[in-house]
C-alpha cells in the first residue's frame, strides 16, 4: 500500500483539574511537500506509481532502494523537472511546474549525475552558480567556507574536467548549498565519497536540520538511513512504507529482537516454557545455547525474562536487546516487492 503520511498530527492538551482553560493546541504544520496518487510513465513503464506522501518541515527524508526504484524520478517530479502523468504534487505550497523565481530561490538541488560545466574551474563554477540565484558580490567569504567544507578550497583554479568523480560530487553539493535554500533536495549526494567525508556530510545536513531545513536523500547506502528522521523505502516504483529507522526494523521483524545466551545448550522443556510466556514471540536458535526472539518491546521483557530465569535456576549469561542493522530490515521489507522488470 502506497499510502504514507509523515505529517505529525498536533497534540491535544487535557484541560486542568483547577477549571482553567488551557491555550488551544497549536495547529498542524502545513507539509512543505504533499503529493496523491503521484503516478509517472514514460511510454507504456511506469516509473513511480501512485505515490502518496506528506513531508512535514525542519527533517531529514530518505528515499532508499535499489538503482532504478524510482528515487531519481521522485526527486525529478518534486523539483519540476518532470510533469506528472497523473496525480497530483505540492512543493511549499505550488505546483512544480507552477515555481516562480522567488519559490525557486528557495530550492537546492544537487541532480545524480555531474551538470557543472567542466572548462570553468572549481571557484568559477561555484560562483557562477551563487550569481544565477542572485547572490551579491559579498559572497566570497561564503563560497570559501563551502569549499572549506567540501576540502576543494586547494583545488579551487582546477578545471572542473580535471577533478576526480568524487570531487565532482562535492563540488555539486557545495553549488546547491551556495544559496542556503530551505528546502535541498540531493540526489546520491554521498556516491563516491569516502567514509570520513561522508560521516561530516552527513553531520552538515543534520546541522541545516537544525537551522530549520527541510531535506530530502536519495541514498543506496541504506545504512545513512540511521540519519533520518524518517525512511521511504522504495522498490520497483512504489513507496512500500515509510516510518523512522526503528520503525522500520519494527515492521521487518515484527518487533523488537531480544537475545538469550545461556551457559549451557537449552533443552526442549526450556523452549517450550519460553514460548508459553505471553510476552514471547517467535523464537529462533543461533546456536545451542543462544537464541533470539521477538518481542514487542524489549525493554520491559529483558527484566522479565531475568526473572523467569532466575525463578527456574536458569544459568543465563546474558539477556539483551538486538538492534539489527537497517541493511537486514531492508532486505525483509523488500521481500515480495513487485520486480522492476
């Protein structure tokens, strides 16, 4: 089912016990992108279909899935650049193919593939880009702090051409922040980048969160999903849910995973009292004194299941919680996708 919706829903504040009236609660957050049923093909192929989601302001979006999903397009339908077959999409409160030139200058950009002009140097190809969204000729000091940022400032007289693919995409993500847009839309903005680098991007678009950005990640590294605030997961054009990290691993497993290690191998009277207790789900062996089982929240049955070993004179070396790794959570989720094909 392709319905999502991240939009957070205002708190209903109780009235007090001292008969005093309480502020009315605050009023939903307009989304700053809504999109129904938002359907693109080309030819007789669907690219993406019946997409419907809400992204509320000031978070982290991430769209993760394999290559050729439908991320790319997604991003494409949101910034304009693609018109919808069918449906219909809002970005800050327009149509995309609707944007004035102020709307636009509040946008940023970076596309998946190089788009800067590659006989202009590094420093050129940044300033130019500061001056198409009007920005004065006070910009130096900015533009420096950017290509501090992206470690280019070295490289700044390079020809574009001649820089390596990953500087390319630094450069690309230190034009598309040039502007300080409040929503920044970056399509694999970390390909190719090392691990180090890509750690302190990922601490930068956490840091514009902060200052009230809205961002929208497109990544294959599904474990830069831990930074988001929430994760669309998408296969072979269709979103297939979105929540939060946890909430992902939650709706892979079935829960929360738990991890038994007793001291010598679990005998079968063992198991069957396990999974007679009300807080146990199912249960699987990892060896012959190990097993993990899925609960519904780990932190109220980990001191549940001492006890019962304990009342049993069960020697258990260890009880805790597992948090699996969201690359794990996303092979289940994806498990029965319709094929790309």
């Amino acid at each position: 089912m392709d319905v999502v919706q991240t939009q957070p829903v205002a708190a209903v504040r109780p009235a007090s016990g001292n008969g005093r009236s309480q502020p009315p609660a605050p009023p939903p957050v307009a989304a700053v992108i809504e999109a129904r049923a938002l359907t693109k093909t080309f030819g007789d192929q669907a690219a993406v279909e019946n997409l419907t989601f809400s992204v509320p302001p000031g978070i982290i979006l991430g769209l993760i899935g394999p290559s050729g999903c439908g991320k790319t397009t997604t991003v494409r339908l949101m910034t304009g650049i693609y018109l919808p077959t069918s449906g219909q999409i809002t970005v800050l409160g327009k149509a995309p193919s609707k944007f004035s030139a102020s709307t636009r200058r509040r946008l940023g950009y970076m596309p998946q593939h190089f788009v800067l002009y590659p006989n202009l140097s590094v420093w050129e190809n940044l300033n130019f880009s500061a001056s198409l969204y009007g920005m004065g000729f006070s910009r130096t000091e900015r533009l420096k702090q950017l290509l501090d940022f992206v470690e280019l400032y070295p490289h700044r007289h390079k020809l574009a051409r001649s820089i390596s693919g990953g500087m390319q995409r630094r450069l690309a993500l230190a034009t598309t922040l040039a502007h300080d847009p409040t929503l920044i839309f970056l399509d694999e903005p970390t390909a190719g980048i090392d691990p180090v680098l890509r750690r302190k991007f990922w601490e930068y678009f956490q840091a514009l969160k902060g200052r009230g950005r809205t961002l929208v990640v497109t990544t294959q590294y599904v474990g830069e999903a831990t930074y988001c605030d929430y994760v669309a997961v998408m296969a072979a054009g269709h979103i297939l849910v979105v929540d939060t990290p946890d909430g992902l691993r939650r709706r892979a497993f079935g829960g929360e995973l738990v991890d038994l290690q007793a001291a010598k191998p679990i005998d079968e009277a063992t198991l069957q009292a396990l999974r007679s207790l009300p807080y146990i789900g199912p249960i699987q062996f990892r060896s012959a004194t190990a097993l993990r089982m899925i609960v519904s929240d780990a932190g109220t049955v980990v001191p549940a299941l001492l006890e019962w070993a304990r009342a049993r004179r069960l020697q258990i070396q260890a009880v805790e919680k597992y948090v699996p790794p969201l690359d794990d959570a996303f092979v289940e989720l994806v498990k029965g996708a319709p094929s790309a094909d």
